[in-house]
C-alpha cells in the first residue's frame, strides 16, 4: 500500500474484505491540510481498484474524527488569490474550489460503500465528508457543527448540499446559519447518524460487525444498491425505477444471483467472486 502523510489505510483481518481508512493526523485533531485533498481520492480510488476490498470504513485516528480545515491551509488558499487581476484570479479561485470538492465527492464516487465512523469533533470539513458517506455511525461522545459560517464562508465543499436530503432542508438551513455544535444523539434524532454506540469500543465493535456483513454480500448487488439509491436522488420515481430496469438488465443475471439462491436452498453462506 501506498505511504500518504495525511492518512492510513489498514486491513485489521488478512481475511476479511473490509479495509479502514484513517483520517491520520491526530496531533492536529485530524484537521485537513492540503496535501489530504491530494492523497485521499488516490486512497480512494487504490481501494476502490482492489479487488480484495468490499468496503472501506472511515475513521479518525486519535481523539477526534475531523476537527475541520486546517486554518493554516484556508489561509494559504486565500493569499494566493489577493493579488493580480481579479478576474483572473476568480477564475483560477474556481478552479481550486472545484478541485477540493472533487476530493470529496470521490467518496460518492467509489463503487465501494464507504461507512463513517465517528467519534469526538465533527466539524466543518468534518461533515462536508460525511455527508458524503453511504452509512454513518457514531460514538455518545461525538459532536458536530457546520462551522463555516463563523469563519465568514459559505461551506463549499458539499455539506450546503448533501445535508439537506439528509436532515431536511429546515434542520439544514439552521444548523449551517447558527453554526451552533450539536450532540451525538440530535445527530441520531436528526437522521445524520443511523446509530449512537455509548463509547468508542462498542462504536468499533458494531461498525465492524455491520461493514464484515455487508463485506459478505455479493459485491455486485452491493455496487448497484449504492449506484441506484445515489442516482435516484435526482430522479423522480417513474425515472429511477427505469434507471434500475436498465441497470438489473446488464448486472442481474450473474453467477452471484445462482450463488446465493444454491447457497439459500443448501443453507450455506454463499461465496462471491471479487469485484
């Protein structure tokens, strides 16, 4: 595997298919620097090419998952663009944006899904990236906020428009007006989080039993579960179910669909070929 600064990917079990992806810079409360907006779609996409991976659980190493953007980093960003023709340097302001957001939506773009697991500070860039997730999780002590707008910015990385589908337009527009910090169990009340774990080793324990068994599914269903239910989102009903017609037409009819029907009637656990 690769060497990256900002971040660590482990296999825990040799034999298991879900690896973890670790936010790796507990010093700085996992802040994102610059260089995590290189390294993290490359760590994406290195797992989402390996065939040995069914699914990448993210987490934070040391006390928090993501305390936000480095500062150091936003004010590098911004200096850069303070001289020289406006327009030009708008222009090129775009261009820098759009490649941070890119690092983002790589999470969405992985066919592998990608489950958040979260414990401490979830802050600004915190939630731009699970927003992005396909499942999350946290621990009691958790807690979160849409920090940007105490910074005087308008969150640009994705969180103004995942969240809303996620909380409900409402909850969204006051959480990211206010900034206000919110607990582990709003966040569960609220729709962000699927389940709250009373402490980091049982948030551990449970992430790992629910990744392990989607990690035994057929990858195929999985990869087409994730792919429909993310273009449904901009699709009314009629237009999604002619989205997964087209789609089932061409993956439906698999070795994993004989596999698992032989594996029920025998009952087996079924084996999957990798993806």
């Amino acid at each position: 595997m690769a060497n990256y600064t900002t971040l660590e990917i482990v296999q825990e079990n040799p034999n298991s298919a879900v690896f973890y992806l670790y936010l790796n810079r507990p010093s700085h409360r996992n802040a994102l620097s610059r260089d995590f907006f290189t390294e993290f779609p490359r760590a994406l996409s290195s797992l989402d090419q390996n065939s040995d991976v069914n699914v990448i659980v993210l987490s934070g190493a040391g006390n928090h998952f993501c305390a936000g953007i480095d500062l150091k980093t936003l004010t590098s960003i911004s200096d850069q663009f303070v001289s020289g023709d406006r327009g030009r340097a708008g222009e090129k302001f775009r261009r820098e944006i759009k490649e941070l957001q890119e690092a983002i939506t790589a999470i969405e773009r992985c066919r592998k899904p990608v489950v958040a697991s979260i414990h401490g500070a979830c802050i600004g860039g915190g939630v731009d990236i699970v927003t992005a997730c396909d499942i999350r999780y946290c621990s009691k002590d958790a807690f979160f906020s849409v920090k940007e707008v105490d910074l005087a910015i308008t969150a640009d990385l994705g969180t103004l428009q995942r969240l809303p589908s996620i909380v409900g337009y409402g909850n969204a527009l006051e959480l990211a007006l206010t900034g206000r910090t919110f607990s582990s169990s709003e966040a569960k009340e609220l729709g962000l989080v699927s389940r709250v774990f009373g402490s980091r080793e049982e948030l551990d324990n449970g992430v790992r039993v629910v990744a392990e068994g989607i990690g035994l599914k057929s990858p195929l269903a999985v990869r087409g579960t994730k792919a429909v239910l993310q273009r449904s989102r901009e699709l009314n009903v009629e237009q999604g179910l002619d989205y997964v017609a087209t789609w089932n037409s061409a993956m439906l009819l698999s070795d994993d669909l004989s596999e698992a029907v032989s594996a029920y009637a025998q009952k087996r656990k079924p084996i999957f070929a990798k993806l």
